[in-house]
C-alpha cells in the first residue's frame, strides 16, 4: 500500500531515541572537561570519568582543576541543572551511554617520539564489559593513523557480542579560547565509516550545525592524519616566521611589518605569525614528534616537518644566548626577571613550555631567576627548582639586572615601564613576545632587545 510494509515503517538504525544524547567523557583532563561541559551546555547529559577520585570529588564540589576561561561558569552552570556529572565508576555510565568518548592522555613515548597509546587501550578493555545496545566509541584524543580500527579490532575481541561502532572526532582547541573554539568551529571533523555512527553524530552536533559550523564527515583515517597535519602546519608557521626575524635582524627589517603584510594574503592568512621563543604545550611538541614517526614507519618521511622540529627545539636554547648578549656578555652573578612561565597566555600548562628550556640554561650560566606567571606557579614550581617565585611582576623585577617577557599576559602589556624601571637593579629588558614599543621601552630607560625588529 502507500504507507509501504511494516518493516519500512521500522527506524532505520537501533539508535536510542532519548530526549537527550547520553554521552560518557572517559578523562577529565583538558580535552576531556572542556568537550564535557561544552556538551552539556548542548543540553545533552553527561558523565566524565576520571581514576583521580581527589579530582573527581574536586569537581563534584565546582572545583576547576585547570585554568580556561569560561570553563568553571559553564561546568557551575550545567552541575546546577543537573547536567553533567563526575565520576570514577565508568560501568553505570558505559551502560547507559549512546556515545563513549575516549579523552585520555597520548603523551610522547619515550626513546621513539611516538605517540603513547596506553590510556587509550586500557580505557577500551575497561569500558568492553558494560556495553549495551548499539554505542559509539570516538577518539577525542589526538591518536596516530590507525588507532581506530586498532580499538575496533580490540573490541571485537573482547566484545565479539556486542553493537558497537568507532569513530574519529578530532578536537581543534585552543588553550584560552577553548570554549569559544568549541561553540564557534570552523569545522566539526568527524572519521566514521558507518550509518548507525553517522546518523548519531549529526545528531550529537546538531546545535552547531543550526549555526552554519560545517559538520564534515570523512574516513577514519583522515580524521586521525588531519588532526597530526593541522598542527604540524601550524608549528610550521612559527618555526617559518621565528626564522623570518632572525633574518628582519639581520637586513635591518621589522618583522611585524612583514607579517602583516604576507598575512594579509588571504593564501597565508594572519594567525600564528607571532616570533618568540618557539612553539610549545601539549599538542604542537608531541604532535610533531609523533607524525615524524608515522611518516617514517609509512616510509613516506616528511623531511620538512623533521626541519620544523629542529628549528623549533634551537630556538628555545638560542634565547638563552640573546639574553645572555643583551646582559653584556654575562650572566653570572645577574638576577633575572622571568615574567611569565606558561606556553601561551590564559592558561595554566607549562608542558614544553620555552620557559622549561630558558630558565635552567639561564641558572647554568649563573644567574638567579625570580619568576611570576598569573596561573602557572602550581604546575610549575616542582618543574623549575632553584626559581624564587614572586607574586606580581614588579615583586619579580625587585632589584633585577634584567628582565625577560616571556610570556604574553595582557597584564604584562599594561604594565607601567617607568614603574617597572624604578624597580630594577638593572637596565636591561628582553622582549620575547615584542609586547612594548622599542620606543616607549628606551624612554623609560631600557636598554631593550626584542625579536625580530
């Protein structure tokens, strides 16, 4: 008849249709929160899983265990309505979930630079027993070509009974702007080979798809090698513009002016042509390394990328020495101002920070380091023994023989540089990030050094 039979009256999937997307957050450590509560403010229901039961408690409380702006109005906001939810048992929530997103850590393994793929197995082998009804299991972590089938073939051994699907949904987030990254992408990159997976995952963006984001569904594996090849361009740009003031130095050039210029060049674009002290965080160094090491397995070495590394890890121990040149030639004896100890203003990591690099080669050339950063002291004083750490910037530039802009808080921006002078021992101060003027800087009475100018 034109209604058709029964059986094409059936839903085409075996998809749960609850009022919400029920989604399970395994991690609650930077992507793993941030993608949690951005969900949640979706309006679907969520439960992040951590094994630190402090960490876990710490939330259940409004606790923020990381500095992102944003992120604690939203999680206060969706723990409040009920929301989102923290947990150490993933079992109940395994059981119960439509989606299981796979947020653990991939550190570089050490002595081969790949990436470490331990906390991603061991999650699949926990979460195996509890599946129910069809599920989709996604990689929000950033994982090497490959590692989905790898964990769909794991689970058809541990699980041969049950529905499942794998996918790849790669996270393009910015530490300080995370949130914002989050609800305004410039793309929603989906690897999913399967219609039951498709169907659910449209649905699981839908908010941002009624806002014009593109949802872009394309193989598992170019969803995996996207992610690694995004940031190796990006860490590219760095590594091409630190190069570029190095040559601005030497002709005699402004580096900023020939940034402006080539990034106005719709073909370039503007981002990620700042120079400094070289790229560091939790993706570009470990995303490198780990797509050099795809490449060469694949026999396709990326000769290009094995440069920007190397520029890149130069570059942190080249700044050393420009301070070392702007102090006269020595630093033995000299206190130094470090003003900031984070990778990149707004957030509270210090992981491959330049700062790691700078500040123990400045203390083997004898100086004394007092240090200030808004966020970092926590996560970084065990990593940096032998720094005094201060409490404001002028409390670090206390009778200082240089200062040095490592890090590009805006508060270090508004600072007053005559205040800053007054304060100081010294002279001399070393613009890292060129957030001063060379003009305003040697009126109040530096002898200033920036890059690239």
């Amino acid at each position: 008849n034109e209604l058709g039979s029964a059986d094409t009256l059936k839903p085409k999937t075996s998809i749960r249709e609850p009022r919400f997307v029920n989604i399970t957050m395994i991690g609650a450590g930077y992507v793993g929160l941030v993608s949690a509560a951005c969900f949640s403010e979706f309006g679907w229901t969520v439960t992040c899983i951590d094994k630190d039961p402090s960490k876990i408690e710490h939330l259940r409380q409004g606790g923020v265990p990381i500095y992102e702006p944003r992120l604690d109005e939203l999680l206060h906001r969706n723990l409040r309505m009920g929301r989102i939810a923290f947990s150490s048992d993933l079992a109940p929530s395994v059981g119960g979930a439509d989606l299981v997103f796979l947020a653990v850590g991939t550190p570089m393994r050490r002595g081969d630079g790949h990436a470490d793929l331990s906390f991603v197995f061991q999650a699949v082998e926990e979460l195996a027993p509890h599946l129910k009804g069809f599920t989709v299991i996604c990689t929000k972590s950033t994982v090497p070509v490959g590692t989905s089938r790898e964990i769909e073939r794991r689970l058809n051994g541990l699980r041969p009974d049950a529905d499942f699907a794998v996918c790849s949904n790669p996270e393009f987030l910015r530490e300080g702007s995370a949130i914002y990254d989050f609800m305004h992408p410039d793309r929603v990159l989906v690897g999913c080979d399967n219609d039951r997976a498709q169907d659910l995952m449209e649905r699981l963006y839908k908010p941002l798809a009624l806002r014009n984001a593109p949802v872009m569904f394309v193989s598992r594996e170019s969803a995996e090698l996207a992610k690694y090849a995004a940031n190796a361009f990006l860490a590219m740009k760095i590594s091409f513009i630190n190069e570029i003031a190095d040559l601005c130095e030497a002709a005699g050039a402004n580096v900023q002016e020939v940034a402006t210029a080539i990034g106005a060049d719709r073909r370039i674009g503007d981002k990620f042509l700042h120079p400094g002290p070289g790229y560091g965080g939790s993706c570009f160094p470990k995303d490198v390394a780990a797509l050099i090491r795809t490449a060469r397995e694949a026999r396709s070495p990326l000769s290009l990328i094995e440069q920007v590394q190397t520029v890149n890890t130069e570059r942190k121990i080249a700044m050393a020495s420009r301070i070392e040149r702007a102090a006269g030639g020595k630093l033995a004896g000299k206190s130094v101002a470090v003003l900031g100890v984070t990778f990149k203003p707004d957030t509270d990591d210090v992981r491959d920070a330049p700062s790691l690099t700078l500040i123990p080669m400045l203390q083997e050339k004898g100086a004394s380091v007092r240090a200030y950063d808004p966020h970092a002291r926590e996560n970084a004083e065990e990593l940096l023994p032998g720094v005094i750490w201060c409490g404001s910037a002028l409390e670090a530039a206390e009778k200082a023989d240089i200062a040095v802009v490592v890090t590009e808080w805006n508060e270090f921006r508004a600072l007053d540089l005559n205040t800053l002078k007054g304060r100081m021992r010294g002279d001399v101060l070393v613009d890292l990030r060129n957030i001063y003027l060379p003009a305003q800087a040697r009126a109040a009475g530096f002898n200033y050094t920036s890059v690239g100018r």
